[in-house]
C-alpha cells in the first residue's frame, strides 16, 4: 500500500509454504502482477503459472484468469508461440465451464496474435467466434472489438472489401451504444485503409483520426495516425509536413517503451522516406523493424518490412553499402586470426576485443555454458550454467556486471538481442541489471555449434548506439559465427590433447608402445572432422 514493490516483493518470496496450496496460489497470485507491473512480463507469467498449478482443484474461474494472465505476460514479454498455447488451453477450460465472457476474452487475445505471427486462417476463426460469441452474449464492447480484429486480419492479407465491413459492423455497434473510444479507433483504421489503397482521402482522414484519438487521450492512436499522415503528405511530395508528421508521432512514444507500436510507425517512416526518395532513412527504419520482429517472431511485421525493402531496392537506381569495404576486410582479418588461435584463453580474449573493434560499444563479454568452458572462468554469473569466460572494456579495464536477463533470454529463445535504445523497450528497462549498470544499448547474440548452444557474445554500452543498427547485427552475426566455429575447435583440440596426454601416461605406465599407437589412432579417427576442417 505504501508503494515499495521491491520490499512487498521479499516478504513474498520470504514466506513459506503455506497449510494448503491455496494460500501459496495466492501469493504467487500477488507476485505475478507485481512482476508484471514491473515489466518483467516472463517472471510475471511463472509466477500466475505456479499459481495455477499449485490449485488443480480451485475455482476454475479463477484459473482461466491466471492462465489468460500467463498468455498476456508472455506476450507482453514477446514470447507468443507459448502465450498462444496457454490461450488455446484457457479457450477449452473456459469453454468447458460455461465462462462465456472469459472465453471471448481469450478469443480477441487470440485473433490478434494470430494475424500478428501469420496464422491468418487461425485469427480469422478466433476473431468469429468471438464475435459470435459476444452476440449471443450481448457483449457489445467485445463484438466491436472482435469486428475491429477481424478488419485487421482482412487488411492484413489486402483483402480491403472484407476490411471494410468489418469495420462497417463495429461502427455500427459502436454508434449504437456510444463507444466513443472504439469509434476513435475505427477513424484511425479508415486512414490506414485509405493509405494501403493509396486513397486521395487518406491525409484528411488521417488528420481527423488525429482529432478523435487526441480527444480521447489515446497517445498511441494519435502517433499511429500521425504516422499515416506522414505516409499520405510523402505522396505529395510535402517533405517539410512529413518531417513534422513523424516528429509528432515518434516524441510522445519514445519514451514510453512500447517496441511494437514503435515498429508500426517504423514500418510507416520507412514508406514515407521511401516515397521522398530517402533510401537509406527508409532501410534503416526498415532494419529495426526486422531485428525487433525476428527476436520476438512478429512475421506480420517482418513480411511487411521484407516486402517494402525489396520494392525500395529494386526502385532504387543507386547502389547501397551497408558496410564499407574497409570493415569488411578487418572482419576478414579477425576471422582469420580467430581461426589460427589455438590457446583458448587467448583466442576467449581475442573474440571480446573484436566485438569491440567491430560493434559501437563500450563492454563486450564472452559467455559460455559451463559444459563448453575452459577452466579459466572470470566469474559466475546468477545462472549456474553459464559462466563469463572472456571480457573486455573500451578504456582498457576488466568489467563486471552484465544483463544476464538479456544473455538467458537470448540463449533460451535462440534469438539475437539487439536493441540500440534500451529506453525504447519496456520489457528491458524495469530489469535490475539494466538499471544497475545504466545501460542504453545491449546486443546479445548465441554461439552456435550446429543445433547445440555454446553460449553467448554480449557488447553493451551506457550510451544509445550511433552505429546503423543494420550493421551493427550484420557484424554480430558474422562474428558469433566465426566464434562459435573456433571455440567448438579449440575444444576439440584440447580434448585431443588431453587423450594423447592420457595415452602418454597410460603407456609409460604399462610400457607398451602398441597401447599408445592404438589410442592415438582412435583418437584420430574421433577427431576426423577437426583435421578436415584444419586442411581446409
């Protein structure tokens, strides 16, 4: 009541098992929202989880609203294949306990994230019975919500007579029972479908969805529509309004964290530069939108932003150079060295301070699963699997201290991290670490071998990130890759020296030459693909 989340949070975490399950389902209840409110949306999802567990026999109302929190937290978090899969589960519960409003619920949450990661036939099934649902139950505010989602599906898959109708139908409820709000929503949709069709109308109705969102305090409407007015004024070659435009759309959001709503308007930006003629404004807006979209698997998003870059380079006469021919060569140089480096320690060393030749960061740290770690580990970290092996800092100091929520979510997900304005994502600036270290930019990406993760490369800096984030992922990637190839080989080298090692002592020992000759030979036959590659 007093406002210290934090303190509430130990008492919680202080309490013991309680007599009987519900009372722990109660304060991993209350540790879930608190999580939740904090923005650490994946935590907050365990946390409802637990609660729902711990309880089989409670209330099964109560469960359906623990595991619909679950599926917002993960989604919230950008986790939506699982948030999707906790929701269908709560559709068959609530289903099968005649909760009828409790399932529409979960249906809209459904259709939208459905059409978001391109199941389009999956949203639309969502979004009708939902729709059909709240019909029936004379859920006004949820059929028009539901109508609203099923317009959207439809415009996502340009089928712009459907959309309409859609659209059409929840006005109509809307009217009906005055939800100013939803009519609100409806002006801004009517300009994104006028500026898809490349309407004549859409600066003027983009204007007035700017009017009817203002008026009702929606911010993220207002920037959304001020995005489409951008869009419409580039169409007429307005260069001064268009810059004004997205000023007015991007100042309000930026610092609100919201990283999907900043897509959409990227996504905008992008085909307003692109229509100006600003080829590599419109690529690098495009850029982010693709990194944000591939680490938390918004396919709407990176079908939009793949579609649109293609038209802008096959439109584009010029030729565009996302890296110079000088930072190709010293990546080229540094893969080489990486591959000749046969100490680990050093070649450990050698990948951090190339992250930081290569990427605009301040601090670069190697992290590999304990299972793949030499024995010269720098320092734990709170995961006991992982632990840092290498890092390296621009002026020349040992660091400390990291963002392991970065690192374990980009490990666990098997998904680069790359965010070059930390203040931009809500889901990372509550984290501790974050805060701790004042950090502003974070790239994080997994070391691979094959289907078997190593670890992880990691630069951060307490700066935003001036480097083009395209390149910027670009050189991650390539140096993760070439990372993981020499670590994997300087572990197998190692463990061959280990075995010849081995056989060394096994035949002074028994003072057979023939018992070394045949381990080494084994030994060869197991490391086959090493001498290959070292050939090649």
């Amino acid at each position: 009541d007093r406002g210290d989340k934090r303190k509430a949070m130990k008492v919680l975490r202080a309490q013991p098992p309680g007599p009987n399950e519900a009372g722990r389902a109660v304060l991993e209840t209350e540790r879930g929202k608190m999580l939740w409110e904090g923005g650490e949306f994946l935590e907050g999802a365990r946390a409802y989880g637990t609660a729902t567990r711990a309880t089989p026999e409670a209330n099964e109302l109560d469960q359906i609203r623990w595991m619909d929190q679950a599926g917002i937290a993960l989604y919230r978090k950008g986790d939506r294949a699982n948030a999707i899969t906790g929701w269908v589960e709560a559709v068959g519960l609530a289903e099968q306990s005649g909760r009828r409003l409790e399932r529409i619920r979960i249906l809209i949450n459904l259709c939208t994230v459905q059409r978001e990661v391109g199941h389009n036939e999956a949203a639309r099934r969502s979004g009708q019975a939902a729709f059909a649902a709240a019909a029936e139950a004379r859920a006004a505010n949820y059929q028009a919500t539901a109508a609203i989602n099923l317009g959207d599906v439809e415009m996502a898959t340009n089928a712009w007579a459907d959309a309409d109708a859609w659209f059409a139908r929840a006005q109509a409820i809307a009217k009906a029972h005055d939800m100013q709000r939803v009519l609100a929503k409806l002006h801004r949709r009517a300009a994104d479908l006028a500026m898809r069709q490349e309407s004549g109308e859409a600066a003027a109705l983009a204007r007035r969805a700017i009017d009817a969102c203002n008026a009702m305090g929606m911010i993220r409407d207002v920037c959304r529509a001020n995005a489409l007015l951008a869009v419409a004024r580039s169409r007429t070659g307005d260069a001064r309004g268009v810059d004004e435009a997205l000023r007015n759309a991007f100042t309000p959001l930026r610092q609100t964290g919201d990283a999907r709503v900043l897509a959409e308007l990227r996504l905008s930006a992008a085909q307003a530069f692109a229509t100006m003629s600003r080829v590599e404004d419109a690529l690098e807006m495009l850029s982010k939108v693709v990194v944000w979209a591939d680490e938390v698997g918004h396919v709407l998003f990176r079908e939009r932003a793949d579609s649109l870059g293609a038209e802008i380079r096959s439109l584009s006469s010029q030729t565009i150079d996302t890296i110079n021919d000088d930072r190709i060569h010293q990546l080229l140089d540094l893969a080489v060295a990486l591959a000749r480096q046969r100490n680990s320690e050093t070649l450990l060393d050698s990948i951090a301070e190339s992250a930081l030749e290569l990427v605009a960061g301040e601090r670069a740290f190697v992290i590999l699963e304990r299972r793949h770690s030499p024995d010269h580990n720098i320092s734990h970290t709170g995961d006991q699997r992982l632990e840092v092996v290498a890092a390296r800092s621009r002026d020349g100091t040992i660091p400390s201290g990291l963002s392991m929520s970065t690192v374990t979510k980009a490990i666990a997900r098997g998904r680069e991290v790359i965010v070059d304005d930390v203040s931009e994502r809500k889901d990372m600036f509550a984290a501790d670490s974050v805060m701790n270290l004042n950090l502003r930019s974070v790239m994080c990406v997994p070391l691979f071998d094959g289907e078997t993760t190593l670890g992880a490369l990691y630069v951060d800096s307490t700066h935003t990130s001036h480097q083009k984030l395209s390149e910027a992922v670009q050189f991650m990637r390539a140096l993760a890759a070439h990372a993981a190839v020499a670590v994997t080989n300087a572990r197998l080298l190692s463990e061959r020296a280990g075995r010849a090692q081995h056989a060394a002592e096994v035949a002074h020992d028994i003072r057979s030459p023939v018992a070394a000759v045949l381990m080494a030979a084994d030994d060869m036959r197991q490391t086959d693909g090493l001498e290959k590659w070292m050939d090649e």
